[in-house]
C-alpha cells in the first residue's frame, strides 16, 4: 500500500521493481497493480520517504 500523503512521486519504486507492478497515478503518486506485485518487498526498502508498506 501506498502513503499518498508520504509520496513524493520521485520513481524510485517505479524503476525498482522487477515486475512493473508500480506505476503513477494522474497525481503522480503511486499505486501498486496487487495483481502483478510479488511482494519482493524491494520498492518499500528504496522508498526514501517510507510511503510504501507490503502488508
């Protein structure tokens, strides 16, 4: 799950993930597709501003 709030939409989590399970939202923000994600968990380690949390 994306913090909307916490997100600065700077693309790291964008270019991270294996899978392009990650895109941006018409805001910038972004929004993880749960039906490619395979939680690697990779996006919220290189999340600077801690937004994205794998539940």
């Amino acid at each position: 799950m994306v913090d909307k709030q916490k997100c600065i939409g700077c693309g790291t989590c964008v270019a991270i993930c294996p899978v392009g399970a990650i895109s941006f939202d018409k805001k910038g923000k972004a929004e993880i597709d749960k039906t490619k994600c395979i939680r690697c968990g990779a996006c919220q380690a290189s999340c600077p501003v801690e937004a994205i949390k794998l539940d």
